[in-house]
C-alpha cells in the first residue's frame, strides 16, 4: 500500500464522525443552525489533526512490525520456491 494512505483515511473518517456527531448534538438542543455549523467545523478540524497524528503513529508502528518480522523470519531460496 502507499504510504500515506491510511493516514489520510483515517483522519478523513476521524474528521467527518466528528462533524456528524456534533451536527447532531447541536440539532438534538436546538441551537442555532450558525452555531452548530461553526462549532462542527472546529471539532472536524480538531478531529482530522488528531486522526493524522493518529495515522502517522498507526502507520510507523505497522512498518517497524513488518520490518521486524521480515528481519526475524528469513525465507531461503529452497522455501520460496513452490
């Protein structure tokens, strides 16, 4: 996969249940439509930069795994030939 990718999704669906939930929050209290509009906003700002660091760090944590694995568990010739 290309690095890069899972973070962007991540932070992209981090960012957008933000906004939705406090879309809905706001309506469930009947506030105003400008507040609930402005204050959602904020949280899927909020929300995507915390799902990018999110990312990131999920992302380096599986490569360093992968790296580490492929290190450990060597393939010969005689076993990748079937």
């Amino acid at each position: 996969m290309t690095p890069g990718i899972p973070t962007k999704v991540i932070a992209s669906s981090m960012g957008l249940a933000a906004f939705v939930i406090a879309t809905i929050a706001g309506l469930a209290v009947d506030n105003p439509a400008d507040s609930i509009l402005v204050r959602s906003i904020v949280c899927m700002f909020g929300c995507h930069l915390l799902g990018m660091i999110v990312g990131t760090l999920a992302e380096r944590a599986i490569a360093d795994a992968i790296t580490r694995y492929v290190a450990t568990h060597p393939v010969s010739d005689s076993e990748g030939a079937a």
